[in-house]
C-alpha cells in the first residue's frame, strides 16, 4: 500500500469532507437540532451496544444469579481465584490496620482523607493501589462535576435530570445523597484549594451537560479530574496516610461467617504477597472499561479490569444494573494513535456539533449519552453518512471550530488545552478543521449495591466510585461520575470510620473462596479463566507465541 | 434496523488489533526503534506506548492513564544522529525510525508535610517548604524537558515573585510527570512548587462564590426535603410526567 498524501494532520481524501463541514458551518451556527421525544429515544436505542442483540449472559451462580451482564463481565465472575490459599498463611498478617482502602483515584482517596478526618489514626489506615496513586479513571476525567448550586436550580432538578436520564432505575435513597451533598463536595474542594473556572465576579462558570436542564457543571479548563485528583493526592501526601503501590489486592478474606476481614496483596514487581488484617475494607477500584465490552476501544486508565466486581461478589455482594455500559459519545476516531480516547462532552455543551459527511447536523449535541452515542452509531452504519478512516473505522466529523465561532476567538485556547494539545500532537489544529469521532467504552453504570454511606450486603465490605452500582441507574449523565466518587468516597469513609470504633479484628479465612469454588465446580463452569483479570493484555501476538518462562 | 447483530462485528472488527494487541500479518509499514539499546521492529503507525507492547513488553510501571493525563509515562529519547535528548509521553509520541528511547518510571521527591488551613499566602510558603526553589539559575531546561509545553522556568519565577495567580496560569496543565526535576540543575521539585502554589490560590486567591454557600445554608435548613422526598418516593410514571415536563433554563 503506498503511503497517503496528508494535508494539516488528514489525509488528502478525508479533506474534501471536511471543507463540506467548513462551508456550512456558517449556516449551523444557530441552528441546532430538536431534542428527542421519548419515543425517539427508544428508537435509536436499539442500535445502543446494550440493546443491539447479543453481547451478553445470564450469570450461572453467586448472588446475581439469573441477572444477564456482559460477556466478558460474566468470564470474570465466573473463573477460578488466583490463589487458593493454601500456599498462604493467612493467620500471620503482615500489617494490621482499622480501615483499609483498595484503590486510589479520586473515590479512594477520598474515604482514606475522611476516615482520618473522622478520627481513625493515620498509621491505622492504608491505602493500596495496583499500579501507581493516580493511575485512575478520575485523573482523567476532563469535562466537569455537577452540583446544583445556582439559584435557578436546585437539589431536585438534579435528582431528576439525573433519574430521567438512567432509565427511572437509580436508587433513590443514594441518588438523594449525591444531589443533597454535591455542594458540599464543592465546598470542601474549595478548602482543600482547588481551582475552578470562576466569572470575573467570583462566580462559578457552569456549563450544560448532556441530558441536563439547568447550566450545574463545574470545571477546570478539560483538566477537571486531574485538579480535583491531584488537591485530594496532595493533601493525602500532606498528611502523611500510608500507602502501598503496584500492590493489587487478589483476595478479600473473611472471618467464616461472612464478614470481611482483610486482603491479600500482590506486589506485581517482585511476586511478593502479604497479608493485611483490617476491621473494614473500602473498595474504590473503579471500572471495567479495559474489559473491551462488544470489542470497543475505551477511554479508561490501564488497570480498569472490574477487580473489585469479581472480589467483592466472591465474598457475597449484591450487584445492580451490572448489564448497562456506557460507551462516550464522542471518542477519537482518527488518528489511529488516539482512538478512544475521550473527547469530553463539554465541547458539545461549549457549541460543537456532531456533523455527517455532508455537513449536515443531525442530531442534538446534548442527549443523555446512550442516546447521543446511538444516533452516532446509527448515522454510521444504518444510515452510511460516517467518513471511514485509513485504519477502517467509522465516525462522524465534531465540529469543533464552531466553539470558536460561538464564544469568540481563543476560548478553545482557554478551555480545551488539553484536547488542543491531544490534536495538535498529531499535526491537527481542531480550531480550524472538526475532528473525527465515534462512540467509545466509558463507564461502568453499575456495579455493588450499597446504602447511601457505601455500606454493602456484606459485613465490614463498603464500596465507593465507579465500582458501586444503583446512583447512574442503567445510564449516567456527565459530571455525575467525578461528584460520585467524591459524594461516596467521603461518606464510605466516615461510616466505616464509625463502624471501627466498635469492630474488632475477625478471623482471616478464605471460607468464602473455597465455596465460591465449590459453587463453580456444582455448576458445571469448567474452565481455566482466571479472575481477577489485574492487567489487560496488549503484547504483540508475535512475541506472545515465543515468550517461554525459564527464570 | 438492518442486522445489527452483524454491525456490532462490524465495528469490533474494525478496533481488534487497539483492543487485542497487533496481529503482524496486518501491518503495511514497519520502522526499528531502539528500547534501552536494543533494537526492535515496529509497525510505524504505534505509539511508544504501543511498540513496546508490541515488542512483548507487559508494562507495569511507566503506564497509566494511556491518554496524556496521569504522567505516568515519561520517556527520554534521541533520534538518530542526533545530539539532542528530547522528552516525551510515551502514550502521546508516535514511534520514529531509529528512535532510541528510555522510560523514566519514577522521580524521587518528598511533597511537603502541611496544613493548608495554617499556612501564610505569601512567598515565604515556598521558601519554608521547598527552600530550594530560591536556587533557581533561570536555565530554562525545565520547560524545554516539558512534554506539556508549558513554560515552567517562568512559573518558577511567579513562585519566587510569590506571584500565586500567575504560578496557578502558568503551571495548570502539569501533570507531574517528573520530567522537569529529573533535569534541573537546581535539583527544584517544579511540580511540587506548583502543586503548593496552586492549592493556595484556590484557598486564598480565588474566593468560595456567594451562591455556593448559600445553597449549602438552604440545604441544611431543609428547604429542599419535600420535593426531595416526593420525587424519592414517587413511581416511575410519576417521574417519567415530571421529567418530560421539565423545562429547560434558557440559554440566555
């Protein structure tokens, strides 16, 4: 194949598309397409990754028995441990400690700050990571966090903004919780020094949403997870709380009777395991986005591999609307280098269009995500107006110039550095040309069932972030996920703070893994998939088929 | 709608070799990059990242986010037959031929011990907790090793200057990769500078908005428990009248 001709960053044959949506961008400037009704929505659904037929099982066994999921969700739930604990003594803990939290993004960093907020000594806390502290979903968040703290609006327009948009699903009592405390978050943010767009008069900036009613999303420039990570990262460091990196826990242990213990850790540089005892477990590992649900590239961090979902139903926790995923509206679809990648969602609620071959804008930019992802699907491949690039994907053109031509010039500069500076890495200026895209693997919508202080089913077993399930329903808006993760991580750490005051330290078992086993085995799965999965696996089939073990 | 059983392949198809590792047979062009000295042919359309998956590394430092957001990937490399030592995100850099290249998976740095609540928002915040920053010879190697572009010798001055605003423009988009310390001459820890700088700008320099404070008070005082309790008890035929009826803010 001889090499292509490019021209700014494209291509020479994807050129001729793109003048067809630089032409008519004066013509869509004020004009924007009606949002759909719901019958509409429904519609368009049915090309929806969750709908469109297949993709997905029901569980054979453990306590969402009978409930369809993903496939590749159902491989891990269904897989024999790491271990067995055999080869462990358990009895002898490395470490003792009162509240230990499993992963460090924004939900873990949170109910570690909290727990030590609410009396728990530092050096009775710990927080484990399996790669480093910040290799998260949360640091790359980029778009923004809601709070409705306008007068124009209120705690209960987000409540139902964020029901209607996840299917009338969600949990009440835990969706109240975020909308009643996502001022407060921002309060505490503010203290901790956080800096957010603010008007000349000292006001927040608050931008739309997808599927909201109200202007409630607070950002940093398209950098909004990383300040938020890296105030809460340095004040954890400030304060000196104990942590241990590159050391995933494998295995939650338990006392016999159900209540959870402690875990098993794994160094994954050395092979090493230790043994931890704490009177609680919070568990923030986040999402399943490196799963590559119906084969999607993802805009997730590297180690987001649904660990916590396969720990925590071993040890008898109940999940909810774990068969929903969110696939991002907007990802990259070109250059290859990039696809996936996330393009947040504020440069629609900042003007751009989502725009087809011929120029034409063909849906409204801010549906709630399922149903904007859709309609990108659908303009794709039922109605063949995408552009396809080099690599053979599909997608439709976001036409991000028309920021520009909305706000005035230079408020991409201002805004979207950090996508300016994605683009212009590869030779394209997304000022002056759109750029390609096509829905990517987001979110985990569900996950464990908790109350709305992150407390589980199970004993001594809370959770917070993206792992927890019920507060998104069957589909989450933007900025929910950012306000969750803080909402719950904040409260899972005071609850569990309260709960240690009267625990003491259980019996360290693996009861529960060795009748997990059992149940596998009465089942009938026989298979030699392993769980939890840790790491994606990437490495070029070639060297793959070559590598032999001999150290 | 078509077959979309059959689209749902179609699009899995068209992502494989991003989602599954890259099979050989379908790579077009090829280039050799040099991974701590030794050489390794690549597909030229990867990453550095991705050419050393690629090449059979399982990356467990030096990787993170994989989209230029968390830091965890910063790579020093030279192109061939050239003196100068460039530095990069190895997720955001595609492969060049004869590239010779090494990550940096880790830089040593204490943050400082503080209480944000106690601390003066004046320079002096600077020279007690990271005293070094006063050594800086203005050499500039600093902003030239960021793979952000940002200009970080300058926001070391505003530090100096105990120019809080100006620190918090300059340094926004750091994302504490390590790679301007690893350089320094001055042996300065610029992003912990900044870190500290940042964060006391937003608690001193830039003031909670009125709004917020008075929404936490009306929250408190119970102004939204009915209709909050309404809607938490309501049935979804309720909710789904309410929601259609909702009406938009005006754009205005």
């Amino acid at each position: 194949m001889p090499e292509l001709k490019y021209v700014d960053g494209y291509p020479e044959y994807m050129r001729e598309s793109i003048e067809v949506v630089n032409r008519t961008r004066g013509k869509r400037k004020d004009f924007v397409p009606d949002a759909m009704t719901a019958e509409e929505r429904e519609e368009v659904l049915k090309v929806h990754p969750d709908y469109a037929p297949g993709g997905k099982r029901e569980l054979a066994l453990g306590p969402n028995a009978g409930d369809p999921v993903p496939g590749p969700v159902a491989d891990l739930l269904e897989a024999y441990p790491l271990i067995d604990g055999k080869e462990i003594d358990l009895a002898r803990a490395d470490l003792e400690v009162d509240v230990m939290v499993v992963g460090g993004g924004l939900a873990g960093t949170a109910a570690a700050l909290c727990a030590h907020d609410s009396g728990v000594a530092k050096d009775k806390i710990l927080l484990v990571n399996k790669l480093r502290h910040g290799d998260c979903n949360s640091i790359m968040a980029e778009g923004g966090t809601q709070a409705a703290d306008r007068p124009f609006d209120s705690p209960d327009r987000h409540f139902l903004d964020t029901i209607g948009g996840g299917h009338y699903a969600n949990k009440p009592d835990v969706l109240r919780a975020l909308v009643e405390d996502a001022p407060t978050i921002m309060h505490w943010l503010e203290e901790l020094g956080a800096v957010f767009d603010k008007e000349d008069n000292g006001d927040y900036v608050e931008n739309w949403g997808g599927g909201t009613t109200a202007r409630r999303m607070h950002s940093c420039r398209d950098y909004t997870g990383l300040e938020e990570f890296r105030v809460l990262r340095d004040e954890f460091r400030a304060r000196g709380i104990p942590k241990l990196e590159h050391s995933p826990a494998i295995e939650l242990t338990t006392d016999g009777s159900g209540r959870v213990t402690g875990a098993v850790l794994y160094n994954l540089e050395t092979g090493e395991y230790r043994v931890v005892g704490s009177k609680v477990v919070i568990l923030a590992t986040g999402g399943f986005g490196r799963l590559h649900i119906r084969g999607f590239p993802t805009t997730n961090h590297y180690g987001a591999t649904a660990d916590g979902l396969v720990l925590a139903s071993r040890a008898g926790a109940k999940l909810r609307d774990a068969d929903t995923v969110q696939y991002h509206p907007t990802g990259a679809a070109y250059p290859v280098q990039i696809v996936g990648f996330l393009l947040t969602e504020k440069l629609r609620g900042a003007g751009a269009q989502p725009v087809n071959r011929e120029g034409e804008a063909f849906v409204f930019p801010l549906e709630p995500r399922d149903v904007e992802a859709s309609s990108l699907i659908r303009e794709c491949y039922v109605r063949d107006n995408g552009i396809t690039t080099p690599s053979g994907l599909r997608g439709v053109w976001l036409d991000t110039p028309l920021i520009d031509v909305k706000n005035g010039a230079g408020y991409i500069d201002r805004q979207f550095p950090a996508m300016k500076r994605m683009y212009a890495r590869f030779d394209i200026d997304m000022r002056k040309d759109p750029v390609l895209v096509f829905p990517t693997l987001h979110y985990q919508n569900g996950g464990v069932e908790t109350d709305p202080d992150g407390r589980t089913n199970v004993e001594g077993l809370w959770v917070a972030g993206e792992v927890s399930g019920g507060v998104h329903g069957k589909n989450r808006l933007m900025g929910n996920s950012t306000l969750d993760t803080m909402v719950f991580g904040r409260r899972a750490g005071i609850s569990a703070a309260q709960a240690v005051a009267s625990a003491g330290a259980g019996e360290r078992t693996f009861q529960h893994v060795t009748s997990y086993v059992r149940t596998l085995e009465e089942a009938g799965v026989a298979t030699d998939r392993r769980a939890p999965m840790l790491l994606p696996e990437y490495r070029g089939k070639a060297a793959l088929a070559r590598m032999i073990d001999v150290l | 709608m078509g077959n979309q059983t059959g689209m749902m392949e179609r699009i899995s198809e068209s992502t494989r070799s991003l989602t599954t590792g890259v099979d050989t047979k379908d790579v077009e062009h090829w280039v050799m990059i040099y991974i701590m000295g030794r050489g390794y042919r690549v597909p030229a359309d990867l990453t550095i990242m991705t050419a050393m998956e690629f090449a059979g590394y399982r990356l467990i430092r030096s990787c993170g986010c994989r989209q230029g957001f968390c830091g965890a990937c910063a790579t020093i490399f030279r192109r061939e037959g050239e003196y100068k030592l460039e530095s990069a995100l190895a997720c955001q850099t595609r492969v060049e031929d004869g590239m010779s290249l090494v990550q940096i998976p880790f830089s040593p740095a204490d943050a400082a011990s503080y209480d944000i609540a106690s601390e003066a928002y004046a320079y002096s915040v600077f020279s007690k907790h990271y005293p070094e920053v006063a050594r800086c010879v203005s050499c500039n190697t600093c902003t030239k090793a960021c793979p952000q572009d940002l200009e970080v010798m300058d926001y070391v001055q505003s530090a100096i200057k105990g120019d809080f605003g100006g620190l918090t423009e300059q340094s926004f988009d750091c994302i504490q990769c390590g790679l301007c310390a690893i350089r320094c001459p001055a042996e300065i820890v610029q992003y912990n500078v900044a870190q500290l700088g940042r964060r006391m700008y937003g608690r001193y320099g830039s003031p909670e908005p009125a709004h917020l404070k008075a929404r936490i008070a009306e929250i408190e005082e119970g102004k939204f428990d009915e209709a909050l309790d309404r809607l938490a008890g309501a049935s979804t035929e309720e909710l789904e009248k309410l929601y259609a009826a909702s009406e938009r803010e005006s754009d205005g």
